[in-house]
C-alpha cells in the first residue's frame, strides 16, 4: 500500500496522478533543481580557504606545545633516573648510558661528575630549534627556542608567550 500523499484522492484521479508524476519524471534534471553557480561554489571555497588559514597555525602551535612538554617531562625522568644511579653508585658517571628520543627531542647528557651532571634536550623535524637543559641543582634554562619563542636562564618556556613550565 502507497502511503497517502502518494496515493490518487477524489479530488486528483488516477488518470491526472499518473499523468502529473509523468510530466515531473520527464523534465529534465537542471528543471528540477537549480543547483549552484560557479560563483557560490568560489564563495565557499574562499571561505573554507579564510578558516584554514586562521586553523593551521593555530594546530601547528598546540602540537608544538605537546612536544615540548613531553620533551621536559622526559628530562625531569632522566634526571631521576640519573639521581637514583648516584644513589647507588655515589657518582653520577656512568649514569647516563642509554638517554631516550622522545617526540623529535634528542636527551643527551653532559659535565658528569661525582656531584653534578647537565641533560639537556634538543629539538628536530618540527621541533628544530628548541633545546632545554637541566643540571643537578635543579636549575631550568631554555637555551635556544624556535622563531617567535623567547629563551629563558632560568626556567623551561611552554609557549609563545613565554609562560614558565612550574618547577
């Protein structure tokens, strides 16, 4: 059974529905529809170009951001890591044997010692440019930054604004 706005009432016949339905299927395509202009299409185009281009940077920045943090928070790790061989071992030397990559940041460490020893992560592929060092007083420096980033002698930058990671 057809449902009722498709069936033939009192007031159209079979005969007059079949012809309309008829006359509709055969009209052409661009009859039916107006469809859109050359210009519509452009006008939507430009504006999905305008969003990209306020979105992109916007996304390149909060992944940066996520490298970076994930490259600190490995050098806090290796830190402790290197504080717990002393421990053992009453020198940092030694200590250090098998630093990670984390994220296009290389840990590397340096100036071991029996009290002291400096890591220090540098940035590659997105992340060029970066490099935070910490040493066994617990001091923090970024010591080179990517363009439109600020260094610091005595904190880790975590963004463009050049806020400080906490302590």
């Amino acid at each position: 059974m057809r449902p009722a706005y498709l069936r033939p009432t009192d007031a159209c016949p079979r005969e007059a529905w079949h012809g309309a339905f008829a006359a509709v299927a055969r009209r052409p395509l661009r009859a039916l529809g107006r469809g859109f202009t050359l210009i519509e299409l452009m006008i939507v185009v430009l504006v999905v170009a305008i969003l990209a281009a306020v979105a992109l940077p916007a996304y390149n920045d909060y992944v940066l951001r996520g490298y970076v943090n994930t490259a600190q928070a490995a050098l806090l790790a290796q830190a402790q890591s290197m504080a717990q061989f002393a421990q053992d071992h009453g020198t940092y030397v030694g200590s250090c044997t098998n630093p990670p990559t984390v994220n296009n940041f290389t840990i590397a460490c340096s100036n071991l010692s029996q009290t002291t020893y400096t890591v220090s992560a540098s940035g590659s592929g997105p992340a060029a440019g970066f490099t935070f060092t910490l040493d066994s007083s617990g001091a923090r420096q970024t010591t080179a930054a990517a363009r439109g980033w600020s260094t610091s002698t005595s904190c880790w930058i975590t963004d463009k604004s050049g806020d400080c990671a906490a302590p």
